[in-house]
C-alpha cells in the first residue's frame, strides 16, 4: 500500500500537471546509471551480507522480471503488484529511446531487515553503477515488507515523487504536484516495515493569488497542509534539502539481468524458433523429423529448431495476396505438413523449393502463451542465409 499524504487545505488540483525542476532530472539520472556497467560478471540472487530472500516475494520479483525484460505475462498499471509504475515510467522511457533491452540491467532489487522486526524487505531500485562485478544505486522505486506472509508495498517511488536510499536505514523523498509545490522529507519505517514514519517534512506553497511568492513550511507529521505547519525562511529550506542530499548512500543491487524466474513465469516466456541450413547444424542432433515436398527435386534442406517446446507445427504453401503501405503482406496459405509438437530435443528438417523474390512457402506455430505464430521462409540476398518474417494470414 502507498503511503498516504494529506492533501493540502488549499485547492491546488490546477496545478498537478506541472513538473519541479527538481525531480525533472530522475529519469535522466537513471538513464545515465544504466549505461555505467564496466563489465558483464554476473552476480548472485542476494547480495553478499544481505538476508535471505523469503520465498514469498517471488510473485513480486518475477512481475517486475517480466517487465523489465518483456518476456512471460505483459506487466502494467493494472495487473502488476503496486509498487510498479516507477519501472512502469522507466520502461517507456528506454522503449522511446530504442533501448528496451537495457530495462533489466537498469533496474534490482535486495532485501534487507530496515524495520528491525526479522523480517527482510525487498527493495527494488534504480542501478546507478557497476564496477568490479558489483550493481549499486540509491533511488528506490518500491519497498515490500510481509504482511500476513504475503508482500505488502509500504513505498513506490516514481519520476515525480522519488526516494533515495540514506545512511541510517532511511529514505529521502524529493516529491512535486508543480512549479511552485515541492516536497522534501526525511522517512523511516515503522517497527513492523508497513508504514513509513515522518521525522521531517518540508515543503512549498504560494502564499497569495498571484502565485508569485512562494513560502516555505515545515512539520513532522508529514501533512502537506501550511496550516498545521510552521514558516521557514527559504535558506533553512534548501540548506536542509542539502544535508539530506548529503546523506545519500548507494545499496548493493542484483540486476533483474541476473534473476532466475520461477517456473510459472519460464513457462510463459515465448519460444526463441530458429532456421538454418540442415549442413549447418543437423549434426547438432541425434534425432530429427523430416518434411520433403513432392516438388523439392535439387532444394537443400532448412532445419527449424527451438529452444522451448512449440505446438501445432505447420509447413504452409504460400501464396500472395496483398501489401498494406507500410509493407506488411497478407498471403492465402494451405497446409503441406503439420506435427503436433517441435521440441529442442528433435528439430525438422524441411525441403523445399525457393521461387524467385515473393517466398512461397513458410510456416505456422502456436506458442506457450497460446498465441498463433506465421512465418514466411526466404533466402536473405545478403549472406544466403535462412530469414524467417512475420506475415499475415487470414
């Protein structure tokens, strides 16, 4: 569960929209920690010297897994555990950049008794470094403690509402709801990890219509409210946004990169189908299924081969039909061969004849996810290799 903060006594919904120039650079400052990796070691699941990892943060671990990596069940807002849309957020960011697959050395987790009650809590953070094998970063995007055995989020940290990782087994917040709105708070865990305590709270609010004089406030309850509040003069306010800042610690983090999903996830992850020239890696196996079409005379043989079972395996008879503008072709097709299964174990080797520039035959799987799979089979122009296309069939 998030943590709640009362709202402000005066109406301020106009300005929600609106970004503090201090939390603006979050993203930025994640992004440049995920190109930070001075080597490819990968580590261990727990860090060294940390708690075990309970058994029960599983589920948690293996959504954000699937997240960061795009693989198994698709992860969002909706059926993620709370606690996600701060990797939600960074996953758009890398994915417009077309650096997507950089999301899971990007992103980790470690667990940690913070409460002091014996129980661990796992964090999930942003990596800001990696040197001599080893992941660090400060920025906390989630806090799950357990709760009745099961993972309960007492913390989510997102671009404009961001905690840092601080000495003494503390979180730093730096929050905004717009220009003239910023937060700056000082926050522990309460002795049973489910609550975030307030030892600090400093905030800004405009102080007439005009909106422009801005005052400064503080309180220790952590209610964004100037009434229950005290006035400070902006000095304090910053001097004390310094000295938080300066207390900032890096966490040893295990990247999502080096996470093992449970077996309810590796079941989902799609199957990665492959082809080659059967003289190139036939003799890989000691088995293998064969296809050869009546009208094959003089064609080499293709080897389709996964490294995931697949089901309802097709050779498909091709036939042209249509292009949309953005090159996407439709063909009518009709079934040469069909399998029940394609497994590592026994690949297929199928021989068949290639026909001028437009491929003619191609194939059809449904995969783990139950999803429907047809590809065209050519010859790539560049190297003669084997390509495999995602074409429409109706």
């Amino acid at each position: 569960m998030k943590s709640k903060q009362k709202q402000p006594s005066k109406k301020i919904t106009e300005f929600k929209g609106g970004l503090c120039l201090l939390l603006a650079v979050l993203l930025t400052l994640t992004l440049c920690g995920c190109g930070k990796n001075d080597d490819d070691s990968r580590g261990q699941q727990t860090p060294q010297g940390e708690a075990e990892m309970p058994e029960a943060y599983t589920e948690v671990l293996d959504a954000f897994y699937c997240l960061v990596t795009g693989t198994g069940e698709q992860i969002d807002e909706g059926n993620g555990p709370e606690g996600i849309n701060g990797v939600i957020e960074l996953t758009y960011v890398l994915s417009g950049e077309g650096r997507a697959e950089e999301a899971p050395q990007c992103v980790g987790y470690t667990v940690k008794d913070i409460s002091g009650d014996g129980v661990p809590e796992l964090l999930i953070g942003d990596i800001a470094e990696k040197k001599d094998g080893t992941c660090r970063g400060s920025i906390i995007y989630a806090v799950y403690t357990l709760a009745d055995e099961k993972p309960y989020c007492t913390l989510e940290g997102w671009q404009r509402n961001r905690y840092d990782w601080t000495k003494n087994r503390r979180f730093f917040n730096r929050a905004s709801a717009g220009a003239a709105y910023t937060i700056v708070g000082d926050f522990a865990l309460s002795e049973d990890g489910t609550k975030l305590v307030c030892t600090d709270y400093w905030f800004t609010y405009h102080k007439d219509d005009s909106f422009e004089e801005i005052g400064y406030y503080h309180n220790t309850t952590g209610e964004w409210d100037v009434d229950v509040s005290e006035e400070v003069s902006s000095e304090t306010f910053y001097k004390t946004e310094e000295k938080l800042e300066e207390k900032i610690e890096m966490l040893e983090l295990t990247p999502f990169a080096d996470y093992t999903p449970s077996e309810a996830v590796s079941d989902k992850t799609p199957a990665r189908l492959s082809a080659a020239w059967a003289e190139d890696v036939l003799s890989d196996y000691e088995k293998y299924d064969e296809y050869i079409a009546d009208d094959a005379s003089g064609s080499e043989a293709v080897v389709f081969y996964t490294d995931k079972e697949i089901t309802d395996f097709k050779v498909l008879a091709l036939t042209f039909e249509d292009a949309d503008e953005d090159g996407n072709i439709t063909f009518s097709a009709k079934t040469l061969y069909k399998q029940k299964e394609l497994t590592p174990e026994c690949p297929l080797a199928v021989t068949a004849p290639f026909y001028g520039s437009i491929p003619n035959w191609g194939i059809s799987y449904r995969d783990a996810d139950g999803s429907t799979h047809n590809l065209s089979v050519s010859i790539s122009g560049m190297d003669g290799s084997v390509l495999l296309d995602e074409i429409i069939v109706p």
